[in-house]
C-alpha cells in the first residue's frame, strides 16, 4: 500500500489548513492507509502547547491532535531547525512529537510515496 505524508507549514489560525491537515491525516488514518505527518517552517507553531486562540476569536483545533493515535498515527515528525528558528524548544510541544534534525527530517520525508503540503 502507498504511504501518505501531510506536511503541515502554516502558522495556525492564519487560515484553515492547520485543521484540514488534520481532517486529512484522520481521514487517510480511518481507512487504513499509512500516514505521517510532518512539521516545518512556521507548521511548528501548531504544536505548542496550551494555545488559547479563544482570545483571537478562533476555536482551539490543537487539542485534535491528541486523537490522532486512534488513527495509527503515533508520532509527528518535526523540523528541529525550525524550533531554533522560531525559539520554540521541544519541551512546549505538545506529545507524541518526534524532533529531527533538518537532513533526517528531509529523508524521511522524501521516502513516502505521496506528499500533500498545507
């Protein structure tokens, strides 16, 4: 079976592709297929822990994140080169990440055989 990846770029609540990402990552998830899903560039804004977007009129889709097992998907993969960017340490994430350094980050990503960026 092909493996999927969802690679997630976009800051959250700027837009809705946080949460498209995801209603795609459970959908592949619900019918079995492999998926991944992987965090870069300001994607990893997402993952930070105890957001409240309430305050900027938006609903709070992080907490979605914790359903994801339930999906088999068991771990994001994220960009460690992009938490130094942004100042963002891996103990504000949220769990089940797992952070990579850029070059394996980019293998990984590179060996599934679909790629759909949000």
């Amino acid at each position: 079976m092909k493996s999927f990846s969802i690679l997630q770029t976009s800051t959250p609540y700027s837009g809705f592709e946080g949460i498209e990402a995801l209603d795609m990552s459970m959908l592949l998830g619900n019918f079995e297929i492999p998926v991944q899903l992987f965090v870069c560039d300001d994607g990893v804004w997402q993952l930070v822990k105890d957001q409240q977007p309430e305050s900027i009129g938006h609903k709070n889709f992080s907490k979605t994140f914790g359903a994801l097992s339930f999906y088999e998907i068991d771990s994001i993969v994220v960009d460690a080169d992009s938490l130094a960017q942004r100042g963002i340490t891996a103990e504000r994430l949220i769990d089940d990440t797992e952070v990579l350094d850029s070059e394996t980050f980019q293998q990984r990503l590179l060996a599934q055989d679909y790629v759909v960026s949000f």
